[in-house]
C-alpha cells in the first residue's frame, strides 16, 4: 500500500538530514584540543591556608599590642575599660599617659609656634627622655615641655592649663576663690607649673623630698635664680629616704626641670665620664 509507506520514508529523510548536519557541523569545527591544552587539566586543588601564611611574608606593625584589659562578668559579658582621665573632685587626672597623648580630642597639639616647644617636641628628644626616667614620668615631662598651655602633674596626674585656678588637693569642698586670695597665692606657683608641671606646693614637696634643703630656694625657679650652695646639694646624693622608682623619678624631674634644656647634654657627658 502506498499510504503507509510513504508516510514512514519522510521520517527517515529527516533523520538523515539531521544526522547529516550534525556530521557537518562536526567536520567544521577546529581540531579537538590535546590534554595538555584542555582548561580541565589546568585546575589544582590549592594547598590549605595554613601553609599560604607559613610561606607568605606577614607585615607586622613596629608596636606592641596591648593586652585587652576587659575582664568577663558573671553573666559573661566584657566590660569595658577603665577610662584613662577620671575625677575623684579634685580635678581630671590622667591615668594612663599613652592613652591620654594617643587621643585627639583631650591632649593639646605640641605648639609648634614657640620655638622651645617645637625643640621638645621632636622625637628624639622623648627617646632620650625614656633612656632617664620611666614611660610614664617621661611621656608627662616630653608633653610639658612641648605643649604652651596644657600640663600634667606629675605627681598627682592632674590635668589643667596655666592660669587655672585648682582645687585643693587636701579640701573636698568645692574651691572658691576670691580676688584677694588670687592675690595671696603661693609665691613662685605660677613659675613652677610653667616649668615643671607640678601643680601645688604640696605637689612639689613630694616630688623634691629627696633635697630636702634645697626646697624653699629650688621652688618655682630656674637655675639661673639658685644660688651656688643650693645647686651642690641638688647634684649631690640625696638625702631622702624615698627609694621607689617614682620617687627618684620625680626628684631627677625636678633638677632636670632646673635647667634650660633639662640637661640632657650635661647628663650624657656625666655618664660618658663616670664610665670612664
């Protein structure tokens, strides 16, 4: 019968048709890539990450990281850390000195525009400051000498600005000060705060408890304005019996604070004479 037969044979035509096309278009592509070529062969499987930070060369920053401070509550969460200025009624005080200079908001810029400051001011001078005295009395003296206005005690660590009139240290009542009280302040005050940075008398006799006679003349003075006699018993071998390591700190503040440029030329040539 010519109706069935018929009917399957286009079928056919179109499978060969399409198997035809698909041999040419098999024929007109390009040569198969050869395995080295294949982008299959070309993948691996990266070592793990601990032996890319073993041979990698890590940059590490030129500074200690501190410890973190916070310790965990009961219920497990950190507290945070102590502030580094608090009150205690008396004024702010500087607990942590490092800190305190690192901040932007309370620590005043060196004052580049008076020429003694910007000479205290360079880092030379607080790397030999830290070869005399300890961080923290060093860091106070550095940033004393080269800010015009701003000072921390450094016996007491209370922060202020020349001209400000302070709590008494001893009262916890408020200060009130009147006009004739500003008039009667302590002799030479203002001189020392300028100089050393110790705020009070009383500030002042415990940084100088090791030179006991030489109090009354050194106060509020530089060396210029101390007699001779004076001078001798504070380059002599102290008297006192304040033995800790602030205390001899704050008694080498004070003679240092004594000259211009806080002797460290003359206490450099001292060491290289005595080793010799």
């Amino acid at each position: 019968m010519p109706g069935p037969s018929n009917k399957k044979k286009p079928k056919s035509r179109r499978k060969d048709t399409k198997n035809g096309n698909k041999s040419t278009s098999v024929q007109t592509r390009g040569p198969s890539p050869t395995p080295s070529e294949s982008p299959s062969q070309q993948l691996y499987t990266p070592p793990p990450i601990q032996a890319q930070i073993s041979e990698q060369s890590v940059y590490l920053p030129p500074y200690e990281k501190k410890a973190d401070k916070r310790q965990p509550a009961d219920d497990g969460i950190l507290t945070p850390p102590r502030p580094f200025i608090y009150d205690p009624g008396t004024g702010p005080r500087v607990r942590d000195p490092r800190a305190f200079l690192s901040s932007a908001y309370f620590a005043e810029k060196p004052a580049m525009h008076v020429p003694l400051c910007a000479e205290f001011a360079q880092p030379e001078i607080l790397e030999m400051l830290r070869t005399i005295l300890p961080e923290e009395t060093a860091l106070i003296l550095w940033y004393n000498k080269s800010r015009s206005t701003s000072r921390i005690c450094p016996a007491c660590q209370r922060l202020y600005r020349l001209g400000d009139n302070l709590p008494d240290l001893v009262s916890e009542e408020p200060l009130q000060i009147s006009k004739h009280e500003r008039r009667h302040e302590p002799p030479y005050l203002r001189g020392e705060q300028a100089i050393s940075g110790l705020c009070s008398p009383i500030c002042f006799i415990l940084a100088s408890f090791n030179y006991p006679g030489a109090i009354k003349q050194a106060w509020g003075r530089m060396v210029d304005d101390i007699d001779d006699q004076t001078w001798e018993m504070m380059n002599e071998r102290c008297e006192g019996n304040q033995t800790s390591e602030l205390g001899r700190a704050l008694s080498m503040l004070v003679k240092m604070t004594r000259l211009h440029d806080l002797g460290l030329g003359q206490l450099c040539f001292g060491v290289i004479g005595d080793s010799e």
